[in-house]
C-alpha cells in the first residue's frame, strides 16, 4: 500500500505522479454462496445494422457452496425502463465450480449507441433458487459497431467519423490521485464542450466511472495497459528506469504483473460501449537495448491476450514510434516525435505534460490485418515516402496535453486540425523492420536517413 518502486511492477516507469495508499473506491460485497462472478457478465453484439441488432450475452455462475446447486439464471434487457427481451436456463452446478452461460436475444431498430446520441440499453441478471432470488447484478451496455479502415478511415455504425481527441490523466489539483466521480464527469464535459470526442486514458487503467461517464456523456475511449517508458538515464529505482526489467530475477513477476492489470483492465471494462481500443503500452522501447527484444516479445503476448480475452476491439501498441514496436498489434499510436517509418516527420514535435500547449500535433497510427499492413501519416504537409496514398482522413489528436503535470487533466487549450493520409505498403513495412539499424547511442536509424 505504497508507491515505493518495485522492479516486478508496472510501471517501472513514467514522467507523472505515482501514488500510494488506496485511492480509488473499495467495496465489500457481501453475496450468497451461488452469485454471479466478479465483473461476470460480457455483452457483445455481433451483428448490428440500424434495423435490428443481435446481442449475445456471457454470465459466469459461481457456485461457493458445499453441495450441488439446481437453479435458474433471469437475463432480462431493458430500455428506457420498457422489457426488450428476456431469456430464462436452468443449470446444475457442483460445489466448487465456475459455468459460464451463453444467452441471445434480437433488437428491433435499435436505439445506437453514438458520441452524439449516447443511448445505453440495461442488462439485469437474477439467480433463482427454488424460485427464490439469491443474486442480481446490473449491466449497462451499448449497441454500436465500428471498424477502422487502411484505406477510408475510421467508422462508427457504418458511417466515417472523424476522431478528435486528447490525452487525459486521472489526478487532480488538491486531489492528487483520489478524485471523486464528480471531477471526473467534469473533465469529459470539459473534453466534450471543447468539441472533442476521444480520449485517450493516458497511461494506465483508469477507475471504471471514468468509461462510465464516457458512455453516459458520449465519449470515445482509447483504454491502456500501464507497461510504460520514458526517456532518460536507464538507473534501476528511479522512474526513467528500463520499461522492461533488466535482471533476469525481475522479469517473470513483471510480465506476470503486466498480464495481470490487462486481464483486469479488459474484464471490469468490457461492456462499455465508449471503448474502441484496449492498448498495451506507452514507449514501452524506452527499455535498455540488452531486453529490448523481450520488451517486444511481452508487446506479442499482451496483444495475443487481448484477443483472447476480447476479440472485438482492436489491441493497440500505445507509444510505438521506435524501435519496430509499431508492428506489433493491430493499432500502433505514435506519440509527437515522429517515427522511424518515415525520412522526414516534418519537426520534432513538442509533447508537452507541463506546457499550457503544442502548437503543432503530427500524429501517426499504424494498422494490420493479418500480413498486410497500412499506415496512416499525420501533418501539415504530405510525403510519400515510398508509398501510395490512398485518401485522407482525421485521426485522434493525441499530443495536446494542457495545464500542469499537478492537473494532469488536457485542458485542450489548442485545438489542431490534422490531415491524415492512409497508405498500404506491406512490403516497404517489411523492409523497414528488417533494415532499420540500431545506433550506438540505442536510437534507431531509417535506412533513409532519418535517426529516431
């Protein structure tokens, strides 16, 4: 209950306040032996269209007690308080044991779920025994479908959307840490009177009324992982330590604690339809070069459990403008300072945590499906680069972060309109990471030209 630093735990790293103590909700909840699992219901919507929607429903059922259980799970969905559908199983489960049960139900016109028309549907779960209810638990959800596109751009319910956002931190002036739910519905109708419409959780998993609020008040959310770097000397106990550990001892519990966060990340914040993206990083390549390549293989692993775990949302790499990370998951989001894919990225943008603004944002986010990768440039002015640009869209604006490194909170000072062009290039990627060389001084060199 301290925020000593310990090498087995993300993160080992980061240029921001770290806590200790308890600063977030603590709940004590008191259930009957046969309930419904921590955070255990999972809704999704496999197929949506604005004339119906299909919604499949997960329960875990949990069994505590000491002897076999006949009972019947209740889901019911409900909108605007009036009865969508309800569906009704009978189970048998042994002491001891965990079932997960798989429920669907249709929706005709669905109400969808939009930054404009925030429009939740709720789930209510109730466990009878012998006709007597022993449990009931809550789900509010959403029904929205997006997808990102290499060649058109970003789409929320079949029609492009254009993102405009900003980094967002947890704390407070005054408040540290501990901030109440009231301050953090503030910061998003702040985000949201600025015209934006994307946030991104900068750079760990935020309290759950944080996607709550998002929801309620129409926000995107990009949702990371806490594996975080940043520059400076590589000293072990100091935060601009390796991302990575660097002795072997360290390095199991580490990724072990790594794992652990992004289960609990996704699981306590999978049925909220604000979130498009789980990442897993921010400049995790500011690790010593002697683990760099086990700091890329951790990327692989968190990125392979986020599509266990949840394969409806893309898993980004957060901060992936170095060191070949940008080619690890399905999203790569690079921060202001240009990346090693491109010979020119027009300045060396400022990223600001102290500076009221950055009068200039290039942001760059990079795409795959599968062996074909597409790459999306930011910037005021356009460069091939060895690619074909297909079409141009706008993109998250990540880099305006506003007030003081106390706040935290982007007080979005500067709004920039980025242009963003969408290219294909699988094999210029694939040369890229095979040529790319690495300097003395650990930095990355282009064989263009350009040192990143």
């Amino acid at each position: 209950m301290n925020n000593l630093w310990n090498p087995r735990l993300a993160p080992r790293a980061g240029e921001h306040v770290f806590n200790g103590g308890i600063y977030r909700d603590v709940s004590l909840i008191v259930t009957d032996p046969l309930h419904v699992a921590w955070y255990g219901t999972f809704v999704t919507t496999p197929e949506v269209s604005s004339e119906r929607a299909s919604v499949e429903i997960r329960t875990e059922v949990v069994n505590e007690g000491v002897a076999s259980v006949s009972c019947t799970l209740v889901s019911s969905v409900t909108y605007a308080d009036e009865i969508v559908f309800e569906t009704k199983q009978q189970l048998s489960i042994a002491p001891g044991e965990s079932l997960e049960l798989v429920d669907c139900g249709l929706v005709d016109s669905p109400q969808l779920w939009h930054p404009d028309t925030p429009c939740l549907y709720q789930l209510r779960t109730q466990i009878y025994r012998l006709d007597v209810p022993v449990d009931e638990y809550d789900t509010s959800f959403g029904i929205r479908w997006f997808r990102f596109d290499a060649h058109e751009g970003f789409f929320l319910n079949g029609e492009h959307f254009d993102i405009h956002g900003a980094n967002v931190h947890q704390d407070h002036a005054g408040w540290s840490d501990a901030v109440t739910r009231a301050g953090m519905a503030r910061d998003i109708k702040l985000m949201k009177d600025c015209g934006f419409q994307f946030i991104r959780g900068s750079h760990y998993p935020h309290h759950t009324w944080f996607a709550d609020e998002c929801d309620k008040q129409g926000m995107l959310f990009w949702s990371e992982l806490c594996y975080w770097g940043t520059g400076g000397p590589k000293v072990e106990g100091y935060w601009t330590s390796s991302a990575y550990p660097v002795r072997d001892e360290d390095k199991e519990a580490f990724e072990a604690s790594c794992l652990l966060a992004l289960q609990e990340m996704i699981r306590t914040n999978r049925n909220h339809p604000s979130i498009i993206v789980w990442s897993m990083s921010n400049e995790p390549f500011f690790s010593d070069l002697e683990v760099m390549n086990e700091a890329r293989t951790l990327i692989v692993r968190l990125v392979e459990e986020s599509h266990r775990l949840d394969p409806s949302r893309p898993a980004a790499v957060g901060g992936a403008q170095r060191m070949g990370f940008d080619a690890l998951g399905d999203l790569a989001g690079y921060n202001g300072d240009g990346a090693a894919l491109y010979v020119d990225p027009d300045s060396r943008t400022l990223y600001p945590s102290t500076a009221a603004s950055s009068p200039t944002v290039r942001v760059n986010m990079r795409r795959t499906t599968g062996t074909e990768w597409s790459t999306i440039r930011a910037g005021d002015q356009e460069r091939r680069c060895g690619a074909e640009f297909i079409t141009e869209a706008s993109f998250p604006i990540w880099a305006i972060w506003g007030s003081s490194i106390i706040t935290g909170f982007a007080q979005c000072l500067v709004q920039v309109q980025v242009r963003i062009a969408w290219h294909r290039t699988a094999d210029s990627c694939a040369r890229r990471r095979g040529s790319c060389a690495e300097i003395d001084d650990g930095s990355y060199r282009h064989p263009d030209g350009w040192d990143g």
